[in-house]
C-alpha cells in the first residue's frame, strides 16, 4: 500500500471519529439539559384559557398566509393540531 493511500484512509479515520466524538458530546449534553435543568418555560398546551394567547402569533401567520394564498377569498373556521 502506498503512502498517499495510507494517508487517506487516516484521514478518513480520523474524520470519522471526531465525528463520533461530536455527536456523542452532542448527546450527553442534549441528555443532561432535560434531565437536570429542565425547561423553566410552562408548555402551552397545558394552560387552558391561556392557550389562545400564547399562540395568537402563530394564528396571525396562519390567517396571512391564508389569505394571501386564497387572494382574500379563504376563511379559516377551525385549527387544529394533527
């Protein structure tokens, strides 16, 4: 085997197992933050009466982008989540 081949194939080692190592550091700390820390944000769909008000913006782009899909034509009568 020559020189440039053995080169490659460490190099491509070596790329591969950076790789690992990022996903794997990646991994834990993904892990750790849900296990210890937690979200201090209260989830929305848990709040009731709340609800519509935390997701106005997001009903405000719905009824844009129908609107402006349908030329002012389209009527939104309900949305739900799938």
């Amino acid at each position: 085997m020559g020189l440039p081949l053995q080169v490659f194939l460490f190099g491509l080692l070596t790329v591969f197992i950076v790789l690992l190592v990022v996903v794997a550091t990646g991994n834990a700390i993904i892990w750790f933050v849900n296990r210890y820390i937690g979200s201090p944000v209260k989830e929305a769909g848990k709040s009731g009466s709340g609800q519509l008000q935390s997701h106005s913006g997001r009903i405000a782009a719905i009824a844009a982008a129908v609107n402006t899909v349908t030329r002012g034509r389209g009527k939104i009568t309900s949305i739900e989540k799938l």
